[in-house]
C-alpha cells in the first residue's frame, strides 16, 4: 500500500470513529506513510521518481489539501 493509500484508510478510520472537531484538528499522518513521504519527496528533488512514484506523490498532495479544508472548517466548529 502506497503513503497516499495509507493516509486514506488512516483519514476514512478517523471520520468513521467520530470524536468531532477536537480529533479532526489533532490528526498526523502515521510516522510510516510520513517516512513513505519524505522518501519520495527526496526522490522528486533528485529527480529519481518513477511514473507510479509520481502517482502516488501526486494522490498524497490532494489528500494534504482535503485535509487542510476539513481541519480549515473543523475550526469553526470549536467551542
């Protein structure tokens, strides 16, 4: 499983859970798909990533900006 699928499952288990706004704002990544992506950023800079590379680096990225706007309105609902 890529960092992007990883952070998926990791993202659809803390909506699935519930907990509110608190647990939305507290989520990290899990240190694996974290490591997972910094090996593929290094990658990228070195310009050393292959096409599925790109994919999955490429799937991380719109997850981080999804992510973003759910914390973005998760702050609203704060008390």
């Amino acid at each position: 499983m890529g960092a992007a699928e990883k952070i998926y499952d990791e993202m659809i288990d803390l909506f699935a859970r519930g907990g509110g706004a608190g647990s939305v704002l507290a989520f990290r990544p899990s240190a694996q798909a974290q490591a997972r992506v910094a090996e593929l950023l290094e990658r990228h800079r070195e310009g050393a990533l292959t096409d599925d590379e790109r994919q999955e680096l490429e799937r991380f990225v719109e997850l981080e900006r999804l992510m973003q706007l759910v914390k973005a309105r998760a702050r609203r609902h704060q008390p």
